[in-house]
C-alpha cells in the first residue's frame, strides 16, 4: 500500500485532486478497519516475538520491528488521501464567476497555490508525528473534527507502539 501511495503521488497534482478528489477518498470505515488491523498486527507480532520461547531469529525480529513504522506510514497515507477528499469535496457556496460548487476547503497551505499530494501527505505525517499541525492553518469545523480523529488514532496507536517496544527492548535484554 505504501509503495502504491508513493507511486501515486507525483500525479496528484492540485488540478488533478480537485477535479477527482472523490475517486482518490476511501471510506471512513476502511480506514479505520485498516487503522485497527495494523495496530493488532503491530502488537500481536510484538508479542509473540516477546513470549516466544526460543530465542527470536533475527528476521523475526526485523519484521517485526519493520511493522511498526511501515503501520505507521500507512495510517497517515490513508489518512492523506482522505483530507485530499475532504479538502476538495464539493461546498455549499457557488463560485460567482463559474456558477459551480466551491471545494470545502479547510486547510490554509502556505505558499498560495493548489496544495498537491505531497502537501497533504506532509500534514498528515506532521499530525501523526507530532499531534499538532506545523505550518497549515485548519480553517473548518469540518477539517477539525477529521484532524482531531486523525489525532487521537495517532496517539493512541504512538503510545501502544512505544510501550511494546519498550517491553521488546527490555525482554530481549540481559537476563
């Protein structure tokens, strides 16, 4: 999924978004059907490398340390196609000159052009790392609720994450 993101990314391009903003969304529901299965993932490969008997292989504990941030990038990717959605989604307000809907909005990006898929891959992974936005401005109610859900998904699947490592790192230590 990641790789299939990455690929993507260079032809979502701000024209491209805002004419087919729908067609690059998934449904609530999957993302957070995904979200929860990379966390059980996480944490049950976490946990029976941790209470295995024998001494962990080391690919065993390459995949699994690998699933804990290949999880986590692909919560925030999912999660910035789905504010791409939200931001161009069809308004309530007419433009006056085209007399067509106007895009929701809800995200001030600096530098006053389109925002691409790499801007909103950038907030989606500065929510995800740091809880709080950087330099984009949430301008909606909207946009709000999306960011706070994306927010608490994040800390929580931080936290469960940080504490199985942390019980990986100290049960693969001196006895």
């Amino acid at each position: 999924y990641i790789a299939m993101v990455l690929a993507l990314m260079p032809s979502l391009t701000g024209r491209y978004l805002s004419r087919n903003a729908r067609a690059t969304d998934m449904p609530v529901l999957l993302i957070f059907a995904v979200t929860f299965f990379v966390v059980v993932a996480a944490i049950v490969s976490l946990f029976l490398l941790i209470n295995q008997k024998d001494a962990a292989h080391p690919w065993q504990l390459a995949f699994a340390m690998l699933s804990i941030p290949l999880g986590w990038f692909t919560i925030h990717a999912m999660a910035s196609l789905h504010y791409a959605h939200v931001y161009w989604k069809d308004g309530g307000e007419i433009d006056q000159k085209t007399q067509k809907k106007m895009p929701v909005g809800g995200l001030d990006f600096p530098g006053g052009k389109r925002p691409e898929g790499w801007d909103f891959l950038y907030f989606a992974t500065v929510i995800g790392m740091t809880a709080q936005t950087a330099d984009t401005a949430i301008t909606t109610s909207q946009m709000r609720l999306v960011v706070l859900v994306h927010s608490v998904l994040s800390f929580f699947f931080n936290t469960v994450i940080v504490a199985a490592a942390v019980n990986l790192a100290v049960s693969l230590g001196p006895p």
